[in-house]
C-alpha cells in the first residue's frame, strides 16, 4: 500500500525520543520537519506533511498524573485528514482525553523504549514496535521502510500504554531490589560484588538493572515519572500497587543517602 514510498513526515518535539525518530526515518530517506520552538518557529500548520509524529515531553503533574497539554497542543494545529502517531509517554487516562477532544482524528500511539543518553543507537537497532489504533497500516509502511527486518506488532493502545509504565516499573523495582541486596551485603560484611553476579547468573534473573551505582537507587528521565504515573493510574482505578509503591518510597530514602 505505502511501502517503497517516499514520505513527509514532521516530527513535533525534538527531545532524545524526537532525534532518534529522525534518525530512524532518515535511514529510509523519509523527509523530517522539526516543530520544536526551542529550534526553531514552525507549527504543524507550516509545513504539508503526510503524517505528524508527537515527541513532545509529558511531565508530571503534581499528583503523578500525565500533563497532556503539549501533546493537545499540537493536536489543536494538526490536520484531521493527517495520520497522527503519539510517541510520548501517556497515561490511559490522558488516552481518552485525546480521544474525547479529537474525535475527527485518525491517532495511533507507539510506546518508546529509549535509554536517554543511547536514544538513537537504541532506536536504530529496535527489533520490535508497537503501534495501537488509528492508521495503523499506514505507520507500518513508515517503519518498516526504514528498516524491513524490524517486527511490527499492533495491539490496543490502552493496552500498550500499561505495558509500556509496567516495564518501566519492573526495571525500577529491579534496580531498588539490587540497591537491597547491596544494603544486607554491607551489613552482613558479604562482598556485593561477589554476591549479586551469583543472583544474576540465573538466567531467569539476568543481569540488567543490577549494577548499584554511587547515587544509589533508580532515577533518569523515566522510571521516577513513570512509577509515579501507574500509581496514579491505579489509584484513579482504586488498585494499590503495593509492591511499585514500596520501591518508591525506598528509593527515595536511599537517593536522599537515608537508608
């Protein structure tokens, strides 16, 4: 359908997840506007692109919650005609909000999975994507032109949005876990060192996520955020997720230097 074809795509936001966009959809020799107004004062109005990818930072709100606002903003200057994939981070509730004020829109979301400071090597080896609702073919041909080994993967949007803050969880709480086993091994006068490559070598347990840094504990431009906002999700959903809570609160002692 669209595979093979040259496209125009603007890429709003131009953070870590918006430059290794860029990246990925130059190594298909797709054509990229950049709407950022730290660079530049282009709106998505400026430029006749056949689709527009959001990449705009989602803060956090006071309460954990998502601040939708950027992601609305350039929902309020995009085209219905225009296929929209939101990249950024969003809650499930965020989800429906979009949907409720856009209802004209053909919006797609696709979870990102970057390391910050590796975004673009990350990004130009991902194997897999997902990509839930909206033009969903159309995106596809997208990705998959720039790289056709790479494994397209459709599911609800709701559904990814969970999996995408339960990921992130899980590596947080992994990361707390490790920082744990640090804490006995001191007070045991065992070597951590010694002790937590023995817990990793299990390969069920792996080693990622296990190395206990001098800053202790998770921080980073997700995982705090991320935590947060699926309590908050839960919370409006009256689940309590203990565990992811817990790991919370211990990595915030320990991050302070008070264990």
């Amino acid at each position: 359908m669209y595979y093979n074809v040259h496209m125009n795509i603007t890429i709003a936001g131009y953070g870590f997840v918006g430059k290794a966009i860029e990246a990925y959809l130059h190594e298909a020799e797709h054509t990229t506007h950049i709407v950022d107004p730290k660079y530049s004062n282009m709106s998505v109005l400026d430029n006749k692109s056949d689709g527009v990818i959001i990449c705009v930072d989602t803060p956090a709100n006071e309460d954990g919650s998502c601040n939708m606002s950027n992601v609305i903003d350039v929902l309020n200057d995009t085209h219905t005609a225009k296929p929209v994939l939101i990249k950024s981070t969003i809650s499930i509730q965020g989800w429906e909000q979009i949907n409720q004020l856009f209802p004209n829109h053909t919006i797609s979301f696709s979870p990102e999975f970057l390391r910050a400071e590796h975004a673009i090597e990350d990004m130009l080896a991902t194997k897999t994507i997902y990509i839930g609702g909206g033009h969903f073919y159309f995106w596809e041909s997208i990705f998959q032109k720039s790289n056709s080994y790479v494994q397209i993967k459709h599911a609800h949007p709701r559904d990814l949005i969970l999996a995408k803050y339960f990921r992130n969880s899980f590596l947080a709480t992994k990361v707390a876990f490790f920082n744990q086993v640090y804490d006995l091994c001191e007070a045991a006068g065992c070597e951590s060192k010694a002790v937590i490559p023995l817990i990793t070598d299990d390969n069920r347990i792996g080693d990622s996520h296990s190395r206990v840094t001098s800053e202790r504990g998770f921080g980073g431009h997700c995982f705090p955020k991320d935590t947060q906002a699926i309590l908050k999700t839960a919370q409006d959903f009256e689940i309590d997720l203990s565990l992811i809570r817990e790991a919370i609160h211990y990595n915030n002692n320990i991050r302070k230097g008070d264990t």
